[in-house]
C-alpha cells in the first residue's frame, strides 16, 4: 500500500513549457486534491475531484488544468509555465468528500526559469 | 482577511516544556478543523482532528472555541522530535480546505 504517489520529485523548465504532474493513489479514495505551497503564503488549493470525472476549481487555478478519468489517478497540468508557478505542489487525497482528513504525497518541487 | 491566520513564530522551547498554539478562522460556517504536522521540506501530516468538545492523543489536547473562532494545540512534555512546522486547517463543509502558513516549533535540548 503505497498511499499518495507523486512523480517526479524535482523539475526544472523553462518559461512556456509544459508538464504534466503525476499523482496516484491505492487507497480508493474519492476525494483528490491539488496544492501549492510557496513561502509566507500556506498552501493554497489549485484543483480538486470528487470522484472520477467530476473535477471543479480551488482557490488558485489558473494555469493549470486537471482531468480524473480513474479513481486512481488525478495529474495536474502546467500549460505554459510561468516563473510565478515555481512552488512545491502537493497531492492529497481523503476517504470522501466534505471535510476529511486528507493523506497527502511527499512533493513535486518545481522551477520555472 | 485571510481564512485562517496562524502565529507563525517561531517558538523556541526547553524540552519537556508545554507549548500551546493558537489558530483563528474567519469563517462562522466553518465545520471541520485539523492540526497538521510538517517536517522540514517534507509533506504535511495529520496531527489530530479537533472536536467541538475538545480532545486529547497522548501529550496532544486540541481545543476548539466556536465563539471566538479559533483552535488550540497544546504539546505537553516538549520532545526533541516534536520540531516541526504545526498547520491549522479549515474546512466549511464543502469540499475546500484552507491552511494557515503554519506555526514553527523548535525544542531545545
């Protein structure tokens, strides 16, 4: 039982590249979310899904994009990267929706240049 | 105004002393409420959930007061390994949470 599985650990692109941020998990959980964390400023909710197709928006979501398709996987993509998404992105994912506890992977720290 | 404010510190302790955090939350509706524990360059993990009557796991009581919005964290008997970064977090009842910037704890030995 691996948990939350993040891929890859450190990324470095350019401005204007794209990526796509893996995320998977093996607990069967409803419940996927999408976070940023930056200095100063806590972590802020880009994206979350609720179960497989049904996707809605955090509080941070432009420049990215996300697709559920499996319960068991949830990337996020960068469309055209900016040096202003340089941050450290978590995935997390809880039991159900509406307010449980969330088990989160250990990072993606990515930087735009 | 920020949804959840967080002192952040940093707290400075001797071990085995007791240290209490505190967290407010600018939303009444408010439902659920956490405590997280981050290591340095590592993920958040949860603490402990804080309920409406207060609860204890070892040296770890949370307490929520609904009136003043805000959570507490207690650590009694301050361990070495309890240095970290401690986060509050929020939830309305939806499916959104919202963290505060997290409060840092180092014990001393």
């Amino acid at each position: 039982n691996a948990g939350v599985t993040q891929t890859p650990k450190f990324q470095v692109l350019k401005t204007g590249q794209s990526m796509t941020l893996q995320c998977a998990q093996d607990m069967n959980h409803e419940y996927m979310s999408w976070y940023r964390q930056d200095p100063g400023m806590g972590l802020r909710l880009i994206h979350y899904s609720v179960g497989a197709g049904i996707t809605d928006q955090g509080e941070v979501p432009n420049g990215y994009n996300v697709s559920r398709s499996t319960t068991e996987d949830f990337p996020l993509r960068l469309l055209s990267a900016a040096p202003s998404q340089t941050s450290v992105y978590f995935c997390a994912s809880s039991l159900q929706r509406g307010g449980q506890p969330q088990h989160f992977g250990d990072g993606t720290r990515l930087s735009i240049l | 105004r920020k949804e959840v404010e967080q002192d952040p510190g940093p707290f400075n302790v001797p071990e085995g002393a007791t240290v209490a955090f505190n967290c407010t939350y600018s939303n009444s509706a408010s439902q659920s409420f956490f405590w997280y524990r981050q290591d340095c360059r590592k993920e958040p993990k949860l603490l402990m959930s804080v309920y409406s009557s207060g609860n204890e796991d070892g040296r770890f009581t949370a307490q929520l007061n609904r009136a003043s919005q805000y959570i507490s964290l207690l650590i009694r008997d301050s361990k070495l390994s309890d240095s970290a970064t401690y986060l509050c977090v929020v939830n309305r009842g939806g499916n959104q949470f919202y963290f505060g910037t997290g409060t840092s704890l180092t014990v001393i030995p």
